[in-house]
C-alpha cells in the first residue's frame, strides 16, 4: 500500500487541488445551494421523471418563450435519483472537480505542469467559478463540456484523431442544452476543421476524407441531439420553440448584432470583466490592472511564439488555439446587446485561467522585472479570490426555509385541496410547490380561464418582500382566487411570511 501511494506521488499536487476544488464546492452545500423558482422547477421535472413522465424540453431561457434542450434533466437525473434534492447540485459540483482536473490535465499537455496546475489551482479557488458550480442549474455544467470540446478540437487537429469530431458534436450538444450561447464554440471547431482540411488538401493526403465524413457526422450528432426533441415537442406543441426562435432573430435589434466589426469595441471590456470576476476576485480597480497587465504580457509572448524557428511547437499550437477560443467567444459576446451576467460566460471559463496562467509562466521565466510582475500578479489573484471566498458568507438555507414554510402549509391545509401563490420581486413559486408534490400535498393550479373547479376553498401566499397586501395582489393566482379576506398569517424568523386566504363572503 505504502509503495502503491509513492508511486502516486508526483500526482499528490493536482489530487489536492482537486480536492480543494470539491472542499470548497461540497462544504454544507444543502446550506449554501440556490433553490428559488428555477432550481424547484428542475426538482420537479426530476420528481415527474420518477413516476415516468420524461421530458423533451429543458429549461426556458430567460429571452422569449425559447427552450433549451432536455440533456442537462437527463445528465443530473442518476444523481437527483441516487441522492434525492441536493442531488443535482452535488453533481453540478463533481462536475466542477473534473473541470479542475481538465485544466491541469490540458494545461499540461499543452504548455507545461506549472500551468495546468495555476490554472486548476485559480480555479478551484475562483469566487465567481465557486458560486456558478455548487447549485444545480444549466449553465453550471458549461466550463466542463467546452473544456472538453476544445481539447476534442486539439486531438483531431494536432493528433490526427478524427473521431473526436464525432464526440464533439455529442459534446456540443451538451453545451449547448446548458445554455444557448454554446454555440459560440461552432466556430472554433469549424476554424480549426477548415485548417486541417485545407492543410490534408495541400499535401494531397486522402485522408482529408475520413476527416471530412467525420465532420458530416459531427453535425449530425449534434443536430439529432441538440433539435430532435424540439422538434418533436413543437409537433405536438403549436411549434412553440420554432415562434420563439424566429421572432429572436427577425426583432434582433434588441437582442443581437450580427455585424461582427461592431463588436471589436466590446472585446476590452468583455475581457476586462471576465478577468475581474475570475481571476481579480470581483474587484474593479485590481481588475482592471491585471486585464491590462496580462494584456501588454502578451504581446511579447505572442512575437516569441511565432517568431520562425522559435518556440515549441505544441506550446505554439496551443496558444493559437486558446487565443482562437478567446477571442471567438468574445466577439460572439459582444455582439450580445442585453445585459451579461457571470454564467453567460461559462464556455470562456477554462480559457481564461488557461491563458492567464501561460502568461505567468512566461513572465516569470525573463527579466527579474518581469519575474516579480508575475510573482505580484499570481499573488495578487490568490489573495483577493480567497479574501472573497463565498463560504466567509453566512449560509442562505434557502431549501431548509421552503421546507418549513411547506410543512406549514400542508399542516393547515389539513389534507383539503388548496391553492398557493407566491408574492416576490424576483422568485416565482416553483420551489414551494416542489416538496408539496414530493409529499404527496399537490397545490391546486388555478386555471387561466377562472375554471371553478380549480378554485378551493384555501389559497395560501407567501410573502417574501417586505410589504405585501395578498388581498389585493395582481399576480394571477392570488387575483384569481377572488375576493378574499386573511384567515390565518406567520411570521418566520427569516422576514418571510405565510398567509392563509378564505373567500370574502357576504352577509
């Protein structure tokens, strides 16, 4: 046994960032996960999945009435099933712990151990990559499988291993049903497909071909995957997707701008924000100095790098590449007109900490002047994001607080049927109704139409803003109960509070 460990020695450094990684990400997550609207609208897709209603459709996306596809539902399922609510965010973090392995793995394959071991090291620790990988939500999955996508593009590319474009397009699938703006890693397969294809042409190699075959099968996989559901959802659902998706496009002027030239001015502060919120710990001024350091650093890096007969070839190769999905995932961003939020840019994670860590190394390996620069950044980023680690906050026991208020409310509805609304600036009710139909106290739904029979005799609010009159809030299903009057309210210690509602009755 004690052999077995030495033998595993040199592996010591990466399987403790890794667990690090999980430690940061595991730690309490019941206490820390997120479980508003969104993630209770999951669980229950998960619970139906259980007495066998499977779904074709994922997640709604945030613009129109488009959705995503059904793969993340089916990849988080095993974990819901084998660990019950905290599952999927469990899984969500275990995927996050094989990303930190990715990024040493591929760090080291392409420029040298010290780089995918900084870069996997800023990961694990990253505020922002912490936040984004301990709930159970889409997008949250998206570093891993684009991480793995590019390092599918390398393998085709530089190691003649064109079967990897197939596994590209059943990976593309899968960033793409974590969220839409996957499909900005389409282009960087496709660049780097047209260059082993031109360069198979130019020495007359036949195996351009197999190449070519195995990029027609690259699309198919990811076609089938990514639309055949939709597809077969919209058939039996009025073309719902397809409504959404052509009024997206046709009114692009609030949404996208597919003149890429003018998104070159949006590339600095794209990049200046994502080096803030992942490497700079979330702070402004340090952001902005490290985006500018790191930028000027490059530009050295790159003349030595593709200065003839300079450079290793491999380190040239990869650079080129991270710099493809760099700048690619950055115009595509930029041409995004609505406001950007920190998940959106979850298939640019692994670059960043990747190109970031390249840079330091070649820093470090110059001038003394340079070598400090290095030192001071890398110490720097190290401070910061663990000065702002997410676990210094107090836990939000958002699932701990929907399952008290719940328990409320199947206590006094008594086993009667009864209706539930939910008062809320930024929240909607999915979350309470989710262990209400676990347990077997299914909320009535009050039909759209005003159908009697899904009016009771109950309906109960949850307040969770500050003021709140449930009488006469507009949200629909509290306005279509009818008038009313409040029977019963608690208070809980959290400030959220719990009406029960009667019907107003005339005397």
């Amino acid at each position: 046994m004690v052999k077995y460990f030495l033998k595993l020695k040199k592996y010591w450094p990466i399987l403790s960032v890794v667990a690090l990684s999980l430690l940061l990400r595991l730690f309490k997550i019941s206490s820390y996960m997120t479980f508003l609207g969104d993630e209770g609208r999951d669980a229950l897709v998960w619970l139906r999945m259980m007495g066998g209603k499977f779904t074709l459709i994922g997640p709604q996306t945030s613009i129109g009435n488009m959705y995503l596809g059904p793969l993340y539902y089916y990849l988080m399922f095993p974990f819901y099933l084998l660990m019950g609510t905290t599952g999927p965010s469990i899984g969500v973090a275990l995927f996050a712990g094989a990303t930190t392995f990715l990024l040493w793995f591929c760090g080291k394959e392409w420029f040298s151990e010290k780089v995918g071991l900084v870069s996997a090291f800023l990961y694990a620790i990253s505020p922002t990559a912490i936040a984004l990988s301990r709930s159970s939500w889409n997008p949250n999955v998206m570093p891993f499988f684009s991480l793995l996508i590019i390092w599918g593009v390398w393998q085709f590319w530089q190691k003649d291993k064109y079967c990897w474009l197939v596994i590209d397009g059943v990976l593309l699938s899968f960033a793409v049903q974590s969220h839409y703006l996957g499909l900005l890693l389409f282009p960087v397969v496709f660049l780097f497909f047209l260059i082993k294809l031109i360069s198979l042409l130019r020495k007359k190699d036949t195996r351009w071909k197999k190449l070519f075959n195995n990029f027609l099968l690259f699309n198919l996989c990811f076609l089938i995957l990514t639309f055949l559901p939709l597809v077969w959802f919209d058939l039996r659902h009025n073309f719902i997707n397809y409504h959404a998706f052509y009024k997206f496009f046709s009114e692009r002027q609030t949404t996208v701008n597919f003149k890429a030239y003018k998104a070159i001015p949006e590339v600095w502060p794209l990049w200046k924000m994502l080096i803030t919120r992942l490497i700079a710990g979330k702070n402004e001024f340090i952001g902005l100095w490290v985006a500018l350091a790191i930028t000027l650093g490059s530009v050295p890096v790159f003349f030595l790098q593709f200065k003839k007969r300079q450079g290793n070839k491999i380190i040239k190769n990869s650079f080129l590449l991270l710099l493809a999905w760099l700048f690619i995932g950055l115009i595509g961003m930029g041409l995004y007109k609505q406001h950007i939020y920190d998940h959106y840019f979850g298939f640019l994670f692994p670059a960043v900490f990747l190109y970031f860590s390249f840079i330091l190394e070649k820093l470090f390996y110059h001038r003394i002047y340079f070598k400090l620069s290095a030192v001071a950044l890398f110490v720097s980023s190290v401070f910061l994001n663990l000065y702002e680690t997410p676990l210094k906050n107090a836990s939000n026991y958002q699932m701990k607080h929907v399952i008290e208020i719940d328990k409320k409310i199947r206590e006094e509805a008594g086993g009667k049927p009864f209706n539930l609304g939910l008062i809320a600036k930024q929240n909607y009710d999915a979350s309470y109704r989710y262990f209400l139909e676990k347990w077997g106290s299914k909320a009535t739904e009050i039909d759209a139409q005003g159908v009697k029979e899904t009016i009771t005799d109950q309906l109960f609010v949850v307040c969770e803003e500050v003021d709140c009159n449930p009488t006469t809030h507009p949200q629909a299903e509290i306005a279509n109960f009818g008038w009313s009057i409040i029977d019963k309210q608690w208070n809980f210690d959290w400030g959220t509070k719990l009406y029960k509602l009667k019907h107003y009755e005339k005397n």
